[in-house]
C-alpha cells in the first residue's frame, strides 16, 4: 500500500455474521478488523484477476 494510513469506515453486520466472522478471525489468528480487511482484499484480488473494473485506489490499497 503507498499510503499506510488507513481509512476508518463504519461497518454494521448482522450479529450471526459478525460472529462468523470472529470465529473464522480465531482460527486464523487475526482480529475481526483484520479479518474483515484480509477478506475485502482478497476479494479485490480476486475481481482484478477476472479482469473487473478496477479504480486507481483500489489497484494502490491491492499492491
């Protein structure tokens, strides 16, 4: 990422995802914030290989 400062985004989950999620962030180590962001970029990663539409700032936050 060129810019490590992040960007705070409020979030809201269901309670039965937000504990799918906790429970997969514990098996794999990680806080909830951190699961939540390893899982978008995953995603982005995996859009940018398809060849989907890509804006400068998420090609930036994926390198």
């Amino acid at each position: 990422m060129a810019d490590a400062q992040k960007k705070q985004v409020p979030l809201r989950l269901s309670a039965k995802l937000y504990n799918e999620i906790a429970a997969w962030a514990e098996d794999d180590f990680r806080s909830v914030n951190g699961q939540i962001e390893y899982l978008l970029t995953e995603c982005v990663r995996q859009r940018k290989k398809r060849g989907g539409v890509q804006s400068p700032a998420a090609e930036e936050e994926t390198e």
